[in-house]
C-alpha cells in the first residue's frame, strides 16, 4: 500500500464538530464564506455527518496527508 506523505501545494485542515463531534479533514476549496450583519466576515466548513457550520478559525493546517493511491 502506498500512501502520499505531501502532494505539493494542496493544504488540508483538521477539525472537530462541536455538535456531532465528528472528527474530519478538509481542504481550502471547502472552506465558504459568509457576511454577518454586512460587517463581520466568517469562514466555516459544513460537518459532513450533521451538516452544521464548523469555523475554520483555529483548525490546524499541514501539507501532509495520508490519501492512499
């Protein structure tokens, strides 16, 4: 089995639902964008068991992963 360690510039997230407490991993191409009150600008993730919004503030990043070929 082969799994690749880093795929160039592709960053992938980490993060834990508050709601389900799903742990899962996502990527910048995931992550929307939403305007609170026309001021305030939120970045989120939906949780892919609850479909809540998961803020992408915070959640670590890194270049590595482990996708199987």
């Amino acid at each position: 089995m082969k799994k690749i360690l880093r795929h160039g510039n592709i960053k992938k997230y980490r993060a834990k639902c508050p709601y389900c407490d799903t742990e899962f991993e996502y990527q910048r191409e995931d992550i929307r964008l939403t305007t609170l009150n026309n001021m305030v600008k939120m970045r989120y993730v939906t949780c892919p068991v609850c479909n809540n919004a998961v803020l992408n503030q915070g959640n670590p990043g890194s270049n590595i992963t482990t996708e199987q070929l």
